[in-house]
C-alpha cells in the first residue's frame, strides 16, 4: 500500500517543477533548496532530505523517503542507471497525468453509486435495528392480519441484500488472497475465468503498450524498456508477462514472436504489434492502442456502475415502500379497532 503523505497531484507537481529547473541549468541542490522555500518538499521532510543529499544519497534515496509512488521510485532508478534522470522523470510525470485522467473519471462515475449504497446500508441498519424492533413491541398486543405477509416480505428483502453484500465481502477478501500467490499462478486461476480473462488481458495489455510507448518516446531501445517494465514489483502479474517477453527477445525471438509464443493476449493487440513493426511505427501505435484501450475499458466501468445505479434505485425504492406499506397497514388495522 501507498503511505505516501503526497497525492499523485503533489507528486506531479514536484517532478514538473524539478525537470523545469534542471533544464534550466540549476543543479541538484539549488533545485532542492526551492522546492523546500516552495513547500512542494513538506515542512517535515525538509532536513532529512538535505542531509541526505549532503551525504551524497542519490535522487532514488530522496523520493523513496519521501515515499513517492513505487512506479514513480522506479522510473527515477532506472534513469539513475541509465544516466538520464529527465527523461525518466518525464516518463514517470507522464504515467501520472495518465493515472489521474482515469483516476477522475472512475471517481465521476463511483459517486452517485456509493452514495446510493451508503443510503441502503443506513436505511435497512434503521429498519432492521429501530423499526422493526419498535414495530413488533407496539403491534404485540393487536391481531394484525397484514402484518406477518409484509414483515416477511421486508425480511426476505433484507437477507437478500444482505447475502449480495456478504458476496462482494467473499470477493474482495479472495482478491486479497491472491495477491499471495506468483504472478503466474495468479494469471493461470483469472485466465480460466472468462469474464475475467476478458478484463485482466485489456488491463495487461494497457499496461504494456503504454509503458513501452512511454519509454520508447523518450529514446530508449526495445529491449531495454522491456527489462525495466519487467522490474516492476507493484503487480506480479504484468512483471510475470514482462519478464518472459524479456526472456524471448533475449533468446533472439522478434517482438512479434515472443508476444505470439504467449497465450495471454488478444488477435487485436498481436495485430496491432504486427502492423507498428512493420511500418516502424510502434511507439505510435503503442500509444495509441494504450488510448483506446483505456477509453473503451472505462466506458464499460462506467456503463457497469449506471447499471449497479438503476439496481440500487430500485432496490431502495422498492424497499422505501414495503417500509411504508410494513408501517401503513398495521397502524390503519389498529385504528380500525379502536
């Protein structure tokens, strides 16, 4: 997990700022100098990261203390090693900006459906635990026809809703369960699921074409941005794909082969590959199937949420008025006898 006191806004901030400065001819220390005055650097980091500086610590040391995303820590190293910290930071600015474009419109898309579930569990908290509770000790001395047909009908509401939240709990706890296997027993279990096969292949291939692209806009060989994606540690997965794709290219496989050879991709992507090398163009295309690709999967999201939004609805309106009717109906039947 992420405990970084800096938001990926303030992330990007800082980088933007430090390659700004570096570009301009100011050296290390001056640039760390204002961005401490500027309070991009926080008021209680500020001497550690002098100290370490002064103590000849590199660049990776300063943002790895500063616990900058791990993605952003791994572009910085690799450009460390390869001697070109401003395209790196390039890079890891330009996965940022990337990140945050769907960051908002995922967070556009989830409001709406969160507020709706937060208003579900707080009504059926309200029912199952006030309500009914009073209802049963006011009604106890009346014979009430109505009010076993529509109890009933809210209990069995409420078991339903209830056995649909249990499930997302058994899901997300199995999730978080298999983030302890390998990469590669994680990809055989979800490639053998088909709905999740679909997703996790478009994620996966997302993933790689956007960062290959990223790496190769900024001059860097094939091979050598396939070996730092596969250095990768935040998804053991796509670090599993990339480190065979790095194998094969190794062994004298083309691109082409060594995507092939795989069976985790689709006749899109594979063709996509196949027309970028042969114009010379994969880069380009990379980046523009990483585009589409990421548009076409926030579309579904969304469309998915619009979905659980008109569930939801119904639900709660269906529940509002078995409430009302549960509440209505007694009453009425008690007056009636008085």
């Amino acid at each position: 997990m992420n405990t970084s006191q800096y938001s990926l806004s303030e992330q990007a901030n800082l980088l933007n700022t430090y390659i700004t400065f570096l570009n301009s001819g100011y050296n290390e220390q001056l640039i760390i100098d204002f961005l401490c005055v500027s309070k991009l650097i926080k008021r209680q980091h500020i001497d550690e990261v002098k100290h370490l500086l002064i103590s000849g610590e590199q660049l990776s040391v300063v943002f790895s203390y500063l616990r900058f995303h791990k993605e952003v820590q791994a572009y910085i190293t690799h450009g460390e090693q390869v001697g070109d910290i401003v395209a790196a930071m390039n890079l890891a600015l330009l996965w940022i900006r990337n990140n945050l474009k769907i960051r908002k419109s995922l967070k556009q898309a989830l409001t709406y459906p969160l507020v709706l579930i937060m208003m579900s569990v707080l009504s059926f908290i309200f029912v199952a635990f006030f309500l009914f509770p009073q209802m049963e000790s006011f009604l106890s001395g009346y014979q009430i026809n109505e009010k076993p047909f529509i109890f009933t009908a809210l209990e069995l509401l409420m078991f339903g809703i209830g056995c649909i939240f249990m499930f997302a709990v058994v899901c997300v706890s199995l999730l978080a369960a298999m983030r302890l296997l390998s990469g590669e027993q994680q990809l055989w279990i979800y490639f053998n699921i088909p709905v999740v096969r679909y997703y996790l292949q478009q994620i996966l291939q997302i993933q790689i074409a956007n960062r290959l692209s990223l790496y190769l806009a900024n001059g860097y060989p094939c091979l050598a941005a396939f070996r730092h994606i596969s250095e990768n540690r935040r998804s053991s997965m796509l670090q599993t794909q990339v480190t065979e794709i790095d194998k094969l290219l190794t062994a004298g496989h083309t691109l082409e082969e060594a995507f092939e050879i795989s069976d985790y991709y689709s006749d899109e992507f594979l063709l996509v590959l196949s027309f970028a090398l042969k114009n010379n163009t994969l880069g380009t295309e990379c980046a523009l199937y990483s585009k589409r690709a990421s548009e076409h999967i926030v579309i579904k999201v969304i469309k998915g949420l619009n979905l659980l939004q008109t569930l939801l609805t119904c639900i709660i309106a269906l529940f509002l008025v078995l409430t009302y009717i549960a509440v209505f109906l007694p009453m009425l039947s008690v007056f009636e006898t008085l």
